[in-house]
C-alpha cells in the first residue's frame, strides 16, 4: 500500500542518518492509523504519480536547457558574426570592392600599417564615374561591376603600366621594411589601396595598340578625344575599371605580390604599347570567378552550421521532422517525418 510504502522510504532514510543526529521514525497521523485497509486502497496515489510527473518534467527540461546552451554558447557570437559576414559579401557580389576610402582609424601608426597611402585622402576618394565616353569595356557584364566600366578607364591605367615595378616600389613597401620581416626574403604585400593610389599618380607612357591589328585600343577617334585628359597626373580613373585590373592577378584578395604581377601582366600587356583585351577580359572574369566560388562556399559553411545548430534540432524537437544535420533534439521513432531517409 502506498502510505505505507512512503512511511518505508522516510524510516530507511532516518536509519540512513542514524549516526549524525538520533532519528525518529515519524508516525502516522492517528486519523491514518484507524483506516481500514480498503479505505487506504481508495486513497490517491499521489507519490507514485507526482514521482513520475517529475520525472516527465525533468526529461522536457533537459532537452530545452540543452538547446537554450547551444543557441546561447554558438549563436551569440555566430550569429553577429554572419550578419556583418553576409553584408559585405553581397556588398562585394554587388561590385563595392571598395579599397581606398576607408576612414583613418584612430589608432592608426605608420610604422605598423601597411598602407602607405593611409593619409593621401585625395587619390584614395571613390570615383564612381571618370565621366569618360566611348564603349563600356567588352565583357564587362560578367565581371558584375556596380558602376560602369569605360573602355577609355582601362586604357588610362594600361598606359600607365610598363611592367610589374609600375605598380609600386616593391622593396620598399611597409611590409618588406618591417622590423619583424625576413632581411633575405622580406614579404612584399601591395594592398589594393595603394594600387588604386600609385595608378592615379603615376605618369602616363603611350596609349596602348591592338598587337593584332596595330591600331589604337578603342580606335583613333577615341585616343584622339581622350589621350589629353588622360594624360594628366591624377586623371580621374573609375574605381570600378580599377578593381578589373586588380583582380586579374589579386583574384579578390586584398593585397598582391610582384610575382602574381608579372605573370599575369604577361598574358595580356607584354610590352608597354601592346594591349590584348581579350585576354584581359578573361583574365579579370577567372579573378571575379574566385570571389563568387569563396561566396558559394561561405553560404555552404552557412547552411552546414545553422541546420546543425538551429533548424535541425528545433523541427526535431518540435515539429517532429527530421531534416539531418546531425541529431540533437527528440523525434518520436513512430510519427517522426524523416525527409532525407
């Protein structure tokens, strides 16, 4: 009988305690004493019940601290993360590579930046338009630009180049004169920014020719209507014809080196007055291709952590669905909707 039973239990766990404090047994009310046996049958069970009720509770609470942690310990810091993540790969899916019109951090210290041009506010502005005419650049559309690419842009900079050492003075870039760097192999990193900045400074050669055909790239008109002003240290030059030429060797990094330079230069500017704009084209189409690939991959990661994390167990837990991504939370074997099985 259950009273009893409970009177059981509270004697053995007095005799459990003996030696710290004399026990006891507690007695039953005196009302309780004088109850019939079939009258104690008729009481309700309530240990019995309340014990497993508990227990229930226990089992639900368990499996709901267990996904509050998780989303507590992962999401906090996740969650924020791939907010800001999210926005600038779409924002550089979208042609803002912006790389130049940051603004100067209050911490910032010449002798540890690796940007040179930090303070040349001037030639580090975003130039949306050079307001240049003639033809957009052919094949520019697959490079995703987010401002229009003139053919004349990316002559002004091809003009510009002879070679890899055009683009900078490599053995004296922060990053090679830092303290901490090799003195045989010091790293030569040329950041982006500072392209954009050394091609606006920098003098400009010849107007580039087809090597094919031997005429002007663009055509006589063009170079007629145009070379003067593009002539001119610091001509405005389009930020986005800029970042074409950049991802040609830099494939969406952030910073370049003299050896991805001349390789790649060689594939399509050869010589100061040659331009093959065809394999430029599909020079700058492999480096955006790189960025949409690493974009792809990011969105996958994505999917992989939040369906682990978040999705999976919630529709296991509460909509008893079972979509993979490994098996935290609880699907009834019976009812459970297993998608992918």
């Amino acid at each position: 009988m259950k009273v009893f039973k409970f009177n059981s239990v509270l004697l053995a766990f007095a005799s459990s305690v003996r030696s710290f404090a004399p026990v006891r047994a507690p007695r039953l009310p005196t009302s309780w004493q004088s109850t019939s046996n079939t009258q104690l049958k008729l009481l309700p069970p309530i240990i019995s019940e309340s014990s497993s009720f508990n227990v229930a509770i226990s089992d639900d609470m368990v499996d709901i601290l267990k996904y509050v942690i998780i989303i507590a310990s992962f999401g906090g810091g996740l969650i924020p993360a791939a907010i800001a993540g999210n926005q600038a790969m779409f924002e550089t899916l979208a042609g803002k590579r912006r790389g130049g019109e940051e603004e100067i951090p209050e911490d910032y210290n010449p002798k540890t930046n690796f940007d040179p041009t930090m303070l040349d506010t001037k030639n580090r502005a975003y130039v949306e338009s050079s307001g240049a005419p003639g033809p957009e650049l052919p094949g520019s559309a697959l490079l995703f630009p987010n401002e229009r690419i003139p053919l004349v842009d990316i002559v002004a900079i091809m003009g510009r180049i002879q070679d890899f050492n055009s683009l900078a003075d490599w053995t004296n870039l922060p990053s090679a004169t830092w303290a901490k760097a090799s003195a045989t192999k010091p790293p030569m990193w040329l950041p982006r920014a500072t392209f954009k900045v050394n091609m606006r400074k920098a003098k400009f050669l010849s107007w580039p020719v087809d090597p094919k055909t031997g005429e002007p790239i663009g055509g006589e008109d063009l170079k007629r209507a145009e070379e003067k002003r593009i002539r001119k240290t610091g001509a405005l030059i389009g930020d986005a014809a800029l970042d074409a030429v950049w991802d040609t060797w830099a494939w969406g990094a952030s910073v370049t080196t003299p050896d991805k330079v001349d390789a790649t230069l060689k594939a399509y500017h050869s010589t100061v007055d040659t331009f093959e704009v065809g394999d430029f084209v599909s020079a700058a189409i492999r480096g955006r291709s790189i960025t949409g690939l690493s974009a792809l991959t990011f969105v996958a990661i994505q999917v992989i952590a939040y369906g682990t994390l978040f999705v999976g167990p919630a529709l296991r837990q509460y909509a008893n669905i079972d979509i993979g991504f490994g098996e935290i939370g609880f699907c009834d074997p019976e009812t459970c909707l297993r998608v992918f099985s």
